[in-house]
C-alpha cells in the first residue's frame, strides 16, 4: 500500500464519519426542539403557579424563593424565556424580600 492509497482511504473515511453526524443531527435536532419546548412550559406553569402564590399573599419559605430564582434565571437565560412572566417577576419578587 503506498501513501497515496492511504490517503485516499483516511478521506473517504473522513467523508464517511461527515456524512453520519449529519443524518445523525438531522436526527436529533427535531428531538432537541422538542425537549427544550417541553422544558420552557414547565418552567413557565412553575413560574406561574409560584408568582400566584406571591401575589395571593401565601406562605412561602426561603427554599421555595430559592428554587423559584433558579427557574427563572434558567428559563431567562437559558431557555430565552422572555414573556409577561418577566414582568410579573420583576414586580413582585422586589416586594417579597
């Protein structure tokens, strides 16, 4: 086997990895949207139910607040959240502590 056979052989299988990661992510990406929709609701009825909760003026305890904060931060940051529930966050969480 000379060198340029060895060549041609490591880019057809270059070619060849290319071409499955492709339909690979054609694949998933679908599947990822999905997921990451799924995920964007359940923060949001989270974030809504939690809010209703501060604005009826029920108890809450620190570790409710906590978790509360890290939802929203991920759904705003992560998830590109950006809808009334940021503005009923910024309203009434400055009240509650």
């Amino acid at each position: 086997m000379n060198i340029v056979d060895l060549i041609i052989k490591f880019s057809s299988l270059i070619i060849a990895v290319g071409v499955i990661l492709s339909n690979i992510n054609k694949i998933f990406a679908p599947i990822y949207k999905k997921i990451t929709e799924l995920e964007k609701n359940q923060c949001k009825n989270f974030l809504v139910d939690f809010l209703a909760r501060v604005e009826n003026k029920e108890k809450v305890t620190e570790s409710q607040i906590n978790r509360a904060y890290e939802v929203y931060d991920h759904y705003i940051k992560d998830l590109n959240g950006n809808s009334f529930i940021k503005d009923k966050w910024e309203r009434l969480m400055d009240n509650i502590l």
